[in-house]
C-alpha cells in the first residue's frame, strides 16, 4: 500500500469531520438559538459535508480494501465521517497503525 492513499483518507476524514462540527453548530444555532442567518449557513455546510462525506467514504473504502481489513472494521471507519468528532479520533487510529505497516513495507534506502 502507498502512503499516498492514506494520506488522502486523512485530508478526506480532517475536512469531513470539520464540515460535521460545522453542521452541527450551525444546527445548534439554527433550532436551539434560533440565529438569524443559521439557516443559510447550515445549508451551504450540510450540502458541502454532504458532497465530500461521498469522497470520503470512496478514500476509506480504497484504504480499507487496500489494507485488508474485515467488514466490521471498515463500516467502523465508513461510519465515523457521520458522528462529530468521530473522524479525528478514528483517522488518529487508523493513521498510527498503517504508518507502522507501511514503513515495514518501505524498502531501506541504499547507500552509495
């Protein structure tokens, strides 16, 4: 596996769990607050988490695959763009992990 497919599942998980805690601000502002202009920004954030939580789950999907996990453990990572904050602890896992099973795999660098 390459590091450059995890490192686009960890951009996709940073964004889509900052669009989430967004969204739910913006919720919180919206029915709880009642803020004048919560509804446009909640819009607009929910139609962007929404477009990029696609993204998402097509990166987690390739670095679950390409890391042969079970099914268990990739509906895991799938679900965690979907709870606030989830994704920034899930990606902070799954990151440690791979990171060590990919410098395993790297090749040493030779010296001339």
């Amino acid at each position: 596996m390459k590091k450059s497919v995890l490192t686009r599942y960890r951009v996709m998980a940073y964004v889509t769990g900052v669009l989430l805690v967004l969204l739910t601000l913006g919720m919180i502002g919206k029915y709880v607050l009642d803020l004048n202009g919560a509804a446009d920004f909640t819009r607009v954030v929910s139609i962007a988490h929404g477009w990029l939580y696609v993204l998402y789950l097509v990166f987690a999907f390739d670095l679950g695959s390409k890391a042969k996990w079970p099914v268990g453990k990739q509906v895991w990572v799938l679900l965690a763009g979907t709870v606030p904050t989830a994704a920034f602890f899930v990606e902070r896992k799954i990151s440690h992990e791979l990171e060590a099973r990919i410098a395993e795999d790297s090749p040493a660098p030779v010296e001339a």
